[in-house]
C-alpha cells in the first residue's frame, strides 16, 4: 500500500518503494537544490561574475537527472496524488507563467528558465510523495541538511579561499570575510542557515533531538559569521510569529499575526519608495533608510514595472536584456544589480501585475486557508512538528522575499523549500498528510 507525506488514499494499490531507496531519491533531490552545481565559486574568476543567460552544463546535467527522476516517481504514484494541486490559485499562477514566457522579451532564456522551474516543482512534489510518513521525511531532510552543514565548515578547513568571500572577489569584495560555505553568496548562505535551523528544530521534535540539536547549533554558529542581517533579525521573528500563531486556532488571529508584519515589512520598505511620507518615516526612525542601497534599484523596478505593467518583460528576462546589455547607469548600483532585490517587485517585473497578484493568491493567501482547513482532533491550537515546520519555512521566505528575489529562482535553495512548505501545506489539507506509521 503506497503512503506518504502526500497519500493517494482510495488509489488502486501499487509497487512499494523500498525505504532505502525512497529515502536516496529524496536525498539525491534535496542535496542538488542545497548544494547546486557550482559549490565553493570562485569569487575571483571572471566567468563566474559575467551572465549565466547561456546556462550552466553542469546544472542542465543535474537538473536532467533531478527531471528524470521527478517523472518516475510521479508516474509511480500516479495523478490521484497529484490532485490536491490541482487549484485555480496554482493552475492560474503556473499558466500566466507561462503567457509570460510567450511574450518574453528574450523567449530562449525564459524558455530555458520556464523548464528549469517546472522540473524543480516536480522535484518538490516528488520529495513530499516519496516519504513514508513525516519521520521518514524528517530523516532525509534533516540528514540532506547535515551533510551539507558537514560540507560547509570542511570548506572553511580546505579552502577558505573559496568558502568565504575574499578581497579579490571580483563582484562585492566589501564582503572579505563572510562565510558562504558551498553558497555563491553570504546572503544564500544566511538564508539557508536560517532554514537549517528551522530543520533541526522539526528534526529534534520527530524524536531525533540530539541530530536535530546539533544542526541548529551548527547553522547557527555559520548564521552568524555570514554577516547576512537579514536572516539574523527574520530567524528569531519567525520563530516567534509562528509561537503566537499557536496561541490560538482564530483564522482572524492567525492572519493577523502571519501576515500583518509582513505587510508592515512591505510598507516600510516598498513603501518607502513608493509613498513620500512613509519615506519621510522611515528616514527619521531607522539607522540606514535605504536598506544598504536597495531603495535606488527597487525605484529603478518600478519605474520599469510601469512601462509593461500587464505582461512584464518575460520569465527571467528583465535583468539578461537591461542589466548585462548595459542598460543602467554605470555610476550607480542599478547597473551592478542582478535582480530587484525584492521577490514581490521582481515578479511584477517578469510577468506583471497579474502575475504578481496570482502569486500573492497561490503563495500568500492559500496556504493561510491550508492551513486552518487542516483539523487535529483534541489539538487545540497547537501544531504538529510538520506543519509548524512548513509554515515557519513559508513565512521565512516570504519576508525575507522583501528584500531578495528568491520567487521562481529555480535554482534556489530557499525557493524550493518555500515551494515545498506550501504544497505540504496544501497537502494536509486534502487530508493527505501521515504523521507516522508502525514500524
């Protein structure tokens, strides 16, 4: 009988995967998303600082094998796991996508960028169908993660050169001295520190307390040297937004304390540009007011994002034809940007405004309804480890989405765990979700 994090209860009976190999194909998964095709970049190369618009043969490699295998065991497991997803937010979101892509200023990149994204969903949907149940999936997630922890400080051992950003990186050297590890960039790096120790937490409350103790005691001894602040001041936050989400099962509560700080996040930033007195506001209260130079390029988005505001200029375009064709001023920071440095702001540049309120719908305001469909009988308010692990990821990387454009990065390791939190989410409220099974 087949089973899982995401089961097809009802479905005919199928082949059982044996746990080895259901636990090695969500670790084969996990660790190319973490880990990625370029781990210890060299920072000083110049064919590391120019435009990957061409792809990267090692990726395209991975992500083959990643697609390969996502096709298998979706096969294996057949439609009826799928259709939980199937939802208007989702559908909608995935086909303006796709008309995005079509009317792309640079069709080849979006193309390119479109494939990359759908075998990184299936991905994501394979990890959540292959797990036995959530102690199966805690094991191969928290072990995925302590591998690469593991990776990480040998890095700083063997080649530091190369695990941490140095004088002689071509892009950013003012950052000597922060620690990436396998990561291209102190700020990848902060955020998957973060999420690491929002593992171990979810790991150590699945039974494995002294392995889950020990990755957050390593990421966050690693958090802390990357000198990335935005995941140092979003970590403790979202720890203590989803503690009070549990003080009670209010829909109404549980809305205003997930999303009314981010919305207040997206004032005082955003805003900012945006609204001249919000801009007066925030000058006069905080310490930098242009959040380390991002209110130049986030004026510089919207400037663009109302010269297409219906269509964008295409999935993962923008940047390929106006950042490396010269397009910015080269006395500015606009010209060294590669993204918004906003996931909100960089959506709306790709594929519009309607796609950014499709994205609001399917990544923002149905995993909050997810999740109070999802009924735990005598629970009260409380969570199970699973789903306050899918919602501190959800609601980590939806703020820190304010200040880096991680949505639709295929390539990114936070994206991919976002992705991940909010079908899980979407899963449990089908009511497809096995916290554990007798061994």
């Amino acid at each position: 009988m087949t089973t899982g994090i995401a089961t097809d209860a009802g479905a005919p009976a199928r082949a059982d995967f044996p746990d080895a190999l259901r636990i090695g194909a969500m670790g084969v998964i996990l660790l190319i998303v973490l880990i990625g095709a370029d781990p210890f970049l060299d920072g000083t190369a110049a064919e590391n600082a120019a435009s990957r618009a061409g792809g990267n043969i090692v990726n395209q490699v991975l992500y083959l094998a990643m697609g390969g295998l996502a096709v298998a065991v979706l096969a294996w497991r057949g439609r009826e796991a799928l259709r939980p997803l199937a939802t208007l937010p989702i559908l909608a979101t995935l086909g303006w996508i796709g008309v995005s892509t079509a009317l792309s200023i640079e069709p080849a990149v979006s193309a390119r960028r479109l494939i990359s994204l759908v075998i990184m969903f299936g991905g994501v949907v394979s990890v959540l169908v292959l797990a036995r149940d959530a102690r199966q999936f805690a094991q191969a997630l928290g072990g995925s993660v302590l591998l690469v922890l593991a990776l990480c400080y040998l890095g700083l051992v063997l080649v530091p050169e190369r695990a941490m950003h140095t004088a002689l990186d071509l892009i950013e050297p003012e950052h000597a001295g922060s620690w990436r590890g396998v990561f291209a960039h102190k700020n990848g790096a902060g955020a998957a520190m973060s999420l690491f120790i929002i593992i171990g937490l979810f790991w150590a409350a699945m039974g494995q307390r002294i392995l889950g103790t020990t990755v957050v005691v390593l990421a966050g001894v690693f958090l802390v040297f990357t000198n990335a602040k935005t995941s140092m001041v979003m970590t403790p936050a979202v720890l203590g937004l989803t503690w009070a989400c549990t003080r009670s099962a209010s829909g109404a509560w549980r809305r205003l304390v997930l999303l009314g700080p981010l919305a207040l996040l997206l004032v005082l930033t955003v805003g900012s540009v945006m609204v001249p007195g919000v801009g007066a506001l925030v000058a006069s209260l905080a310490a930098d007011p242009t959040y380390t130079g991002r209110t130049e390029i986030w004026s510089f988005a919207l400037d663009n994002i109302a010269k297409k505001p219906l269509t964008g200029f295409g999935y993962g375009a923008f940047w390929e034809s106006v950042f490396y064709g010269g397009g910015g001023d080269a006395t500015t920071w606009v010209n060294r940007a590669t993204d918004a440095h906003d996931g909100y702001l960089n959506t709306a540049l790709e594929s519009g405004l309607p796609g950014l309120a499709l994205t609001v719908w399917w990544m923002i305001l149905a995993p909050v309804s997810d999740l109070q469909a999802q009924r735990q009988d005598g629970a009260g308010a409380a969570l199970d480890p699973l789903r306050l692990l899918f919602l501190r990821i959800w609601l980590f990387g939806l703020m820190v989405g304010v200040f880096e454009s991680v949505f639709y990065q295929a390539t990114n390791a936070l994206f991919f765990l976002l992705a991940l939190s909010v079908l899980g989410l979407r899963f449990g409220a089908a009511g497809r979700v096995v916290g554990s099974r007798p061994r």
